[in-house]
C-alpha cells in the first residue's frame, strides 16, 4: 500500500551518489510513457542537472529536442525539483513527463513512501509500490459552470472549472471520438487545456485531452487530467479505476484514490540512455553560476 510519508523520511533519497541506477548530472534517459508498446507511448526526455541555468538556455535544449517532451531534474539530497517544457515552451504540470521522471528515480524509493516535487508547492510526489513507480496528485475541486460558457460546437451534458483546465462532459463515446478539436478551435479558451470526457462500455471513463496554448493540439497519453476524472467519475469510490484515453493509441490509464489525494500508475519503457555534450554542460553550469 502507499503511504502518506513525508519526503525528509526517505532516507534512501540521501544516498544517490552511492547508487549508479540514477542518472549522473548531463545524463539522459528517453521513454515511453502509459503504453506497453513502445511506438504508441507518450515521449519524454529526462534529463537531470546539477542546478538551474539560465530559462533561455531550457527552452534552447528543450526546443531542439522538439516534439519528445522534456522533463529537467534536479535532485540533491532529498530535494527534487521538475520543470518541463513541450517544444520551447515550459508547460506547468506534465503528467506523463513525471512518470517518466518516477521511472527513473525508482531506484531510490523505498516501497509507499513519497518524494514531493518541491517547486511545485504540495501538488505532486512520486512514490512506489512493488516495482511499478506512481504518481501522487492532489485532489482537483471542480467549480461548475455554465455550458454555454464554453464553445466547442458539441452539446455538452456539464462543463466544469478544473483549475488549469475546462472539464467538458459528453453524452457518449461516439460524441467524444467524433469531436474536431480543429473547427473546435480551443486555443481561444481561457484555460490551458481541455478534458473532454463521457461514459465507457470497457472503464470508468472515456477522455481525450487537448492542449494547443501550451503546444499540444492532442495529449496521445495524459496523467496529470485523472485527478479531475477521478473527482467527477469516482468521487467517493474505493479501489481501482480505469480511464481510457480516446486518442487512438489504446491508452488505460489505472487510478485510485489515497486518502484525500489520488495515484496513478501506469507503463514505463526506458529505451535510450546518454550523456548531454560536456560543451553544453559547461554552458549551463557557468549560466547557473552567474544568474
């Protein structure tokens, strides 16, 4: 079972030096997020610093790297800190980025206790359970509001404030497989992103996740929307739940509740291991010297 464990607990965190499972600062390690197959996972580059640079100099790295998105690391001692970018552009809170993020930093949790990510301020922590990483949420409150205050051009049965993002309830999934997120035009939405999501016949849910203000015209595979499904879907149920993401990559993404915050779990392929050039890292280190 998880438990709710405070990060300076974690004394296995202290000893990273000693533990050549973690990637040394310059490391690199590319996945393949929320899918058993590797094609059809969501992409994300880990890279872990010795500190922060310059944001110019992120959003070059992150930029060139292009369409896998990137998560930076920062870990000493039992202090970690995550930003991540898609493309160019640094994005808030990228779930399956922090999946990833957890996959590679396995090795140093001990079995249900949790890592917050520390510049997020009490919304995210890894943890584990047996050999499969997991993610710790804190709970979405949903604020309803009108339909009609936000326009896709489909009948929506409820429409809810999720914080970053809208919540949009369809009737059904063959409403929410036929939406145009195109003629839609959701960057004019106030929000970063927009959760649509109806019933299933196979799960607890069906969804599709759409982001184009921070890049993303369709999140193949999303982690960091369950929160708010699980809010609307399951607010006060036990156990496991599964949500299908609609974006034709066959993507089951398993959720539980744990206590007042929410985990989630899901498949992790580590597929490329390598070093950032020493050039680069030297530009970094001078850039976090003087800033």
């Amino acid at each position: 079972m998880l438990h709710n464990v405070s990060a300076a607990s974690l004394s296995t965190v202290c000893d990273i030096a000693a533990n050549p499972a973690i990637p040394a600062p310059g490391e690199f390690i590319w996945c393949s997020v929320f899918s058993p197959r590797l094609a059809d996972g969501n992409r994300s580059i880990v890279i872990r610093l010795n500190s922060w640079p310059e944001k110019k100099q992120l959003e070059e790295l992150a930029g060139f790297i292009g369409d896998t998105e990137t998560s930076f690391v920062v870990l000493k001692g039992n202090c970690l800190e995550v930003r991540w970018f898609a493309g160019k552009r640094e994005v808030p809170l990228c779930g399956h980025c922090a999946l990833a993020v957890n996959s590679v930093l396995l090795p140093l949790l001990k079995d249900g206790e949790l890592l917050e990510v520390a510049n997020l301020g009490g919304r995210l922590w890894l943890s584990r359970h047996e050999s499969k990483p997991y993610l710790v949420f804190k709970d979405v409150p949903l604020i309803e509001i009108p339909t009609e205050a936000v326009q896709t051009g489909m009948r929506l049965i409820k429409a809810f404030d999720a914080g970053r993002d809208y919540l949009l309830i369809v009737e059904d999934e063959e409403t929410l497989k036929a939406f145009n997120p195109t003629k839609a035009r959701l960057e004019r939405l106030a929000k970063i992103g927009c959760i649509i999501s109806s019933p299933s016949r196979s799960s607890t849910a069906a969804f599709r996740f759409f982001a184009p203000r921070a890049g993303i015209h369709e999140d193949r595979a999303s982690g960091s929307v369950i929160p708010a499904l699980m809010r609307y879907w399951a607010p006060e149920q036990c156990g496991e739940h599964i949500f299908s993401q609609e974006s034709g990559y066959g993507i089951k993404i398993g959720a539980r509740w744990l206590g007042e915050r929410v985990a989630l779990t899901g498949d992790v392929m580590q597929f490329a291991r390598g070093m950032v050039a020493s050039t680069l890292l030297e530009d970094f280190s001078e850039s976090a010297l003087t800033a």
